[in-house]
C-alpha cells in the first residue's frame, strides 16, 4: 500500500452530500471556526450559505496550481468522516484509491490490518 498520493478522489467523490458531521464537530466549528460553519444548515454540511443548496465540492478542497493534487484547506478541522477515511479496502477498490498496489487486493485481510496500523492515529481499526 502506498501513502496517499492527494489525488482527491476521496474528496470530490463524497464531498457532494456523501459527509456527514457530528452535532460536536458542528458545535465546535460554530463556536471557533465560522468559516466552516457558514457551509452548515440544518446539520448538513458544504451548502452554499447563500442559496442553501447541497455544494458539489467541498469548499475547502484546494487544487494546487500547475498540479493534479489536492489539498485540504481545513485539515485539522475537518469532519471525522474526512480523517477516518480509508476505512475498508473494498472502500478503497470502488473508489479507485491510488494507495492501493496490485497485491494489497491479494490478501485482503492482511491489507486490512495494513490499513488499520497505517490509519492508527487516524481512526479507530476497522471491525467488520
């Protein structure tokens, strides 16, 4: 498995109603960063504040100039959603992860341990 290469395709994919944010999280932003708040309503997150509609993107998604990479304008703010992903391998497959390598598909329990141990201090391990 390789380390995440900022392709973005885990923001772009989920980013477009597909996150979710805890009433903490939320909470948290409205009270220390308005910035991100301005994009919730009504528990929903990346709505437009002006016309209330579901944002295709994140709005704090950056596209690094001259370069197919992404970075995250609110990295350690972001929802748990973003910090949890890659959850699961299968996750990981239909989304077309480039961490993956040929032969983490292979043995897809012993990748899955790989995972957890690479997202440790990300996320809690995978139990299903």
């Amino acid at each position: 498995m390789k380390n995440c290469n900022q392709c973005g395709k885990c923001c772009t994919k989920y980013s477009d109603g597909g996150l979710c944010a805890t009433q903490e999280e939320i909470d948290y932003w409205e009270e220390e960063k308005p910035e991100i708040a301005r994009y919730v309503h009504k528990g929903k997150i990346w709505i437009d504040p002006d016309s209330k509609k579901q944002l295709t993107l994140c709005p704090f998604l950056e596209k690094l100039p001259n370069q197919n990479l992404f970075q995250c304008g609110i990295y350690l703010d972001r929802p748990d959603d973003c910090k949890h992903y890659p959850v699961t391998i299968n996750q990981m497959r239909i989304d077309d992860c480039e961490m993956l390598e040929p032969h983490d598909l292979i043995n897809v329990e012993k990748s899955q341990i790989k995972l957890d141990l690479l997202m440790f201090d990300s996320r809690p391990p995978y139990g299903g």
